[in-house]
C-alpha cells in the first residue's frame, strides 16, 4: 500500500482534527476502532492480504519492540473489558436484585 499521495489541494499536513468527517471519508478514510486500525496496519506492514485471509504472517511477526505488537491480532491484551472482580459481581447482583424488588412493587 502506497501512503503517499500526491495531492497537491493542500492536504497533505493538514491537522485531522481540524478536518470535517466529509472531508477524511474523500480522502478514505472512515471511522473504525484503533484496533482494527492496528490490525490494518500490521496487514500493510508485513503485505499480508488486506482481507485478513492471510493473517498468519502478522501473528508470527517477531518485532516485539514494535509499539503495536501486543495488539497486532486485532484485540487489546491489556483490555479489563468483561473481567469482573467478586467484588463487582456482588455488587452487580444486589443492584440487579433491588431492581427486581421495585418492580414488582
Ligand atoms: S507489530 Fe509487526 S506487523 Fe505490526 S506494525 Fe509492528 S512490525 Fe509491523
């Protein structure tokens, strides 16, 4: 994949934050989450097939001191999403469980 464009309407530099959703879905760019933009680049990176068929070749990747190593399969290891502590379900089930009662009152 080529990054570079050459565009000379100027573009190229401009701050994305500062750019209208129009204007980043013209030049193909469209909202996803980091990860599968990650996953993307790693695809790009290693000339894996862009439609993930091929993955194998990122998942052995061996440059560990790649920043985006750790999320290169496409999830967050570092994620607590779904973990909960004892703790927390305890206090999951009374909500739920008071809930309940003023319902049914
Ligand atoms: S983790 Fe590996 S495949 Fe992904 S960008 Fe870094 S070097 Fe490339």
């Amino acid at each position: 994949m080529n990054y570079v464009e050459n565009i000379s309407d100027g573009t190229q530099g401009k701050d994305p934050r500062k750019m209208t959703v129009q204007e980043l879905n013209n030049l193909g760019h469209f909202k996803k989450s980091m990860v599968k933009i990650i996953k993307e680049m790693c695809n790009s990176c290693i000339g894996a097939d862009p439609s993930g068929q091929r993955n194998i070749e990122v998942s052995r990747c061996q440059c560990i001191g790649c920043p985006l190593w750790p999320y290169r399969m496409g999830k967050n290891p570092f994620s607590t999403r779904g973990e909960m502590s004892d703790e927390r379900k305890a206090e999951a089930a009374e909500r739920l469980r008071n809930a309940r009662l003023n319902r049914n009152l």
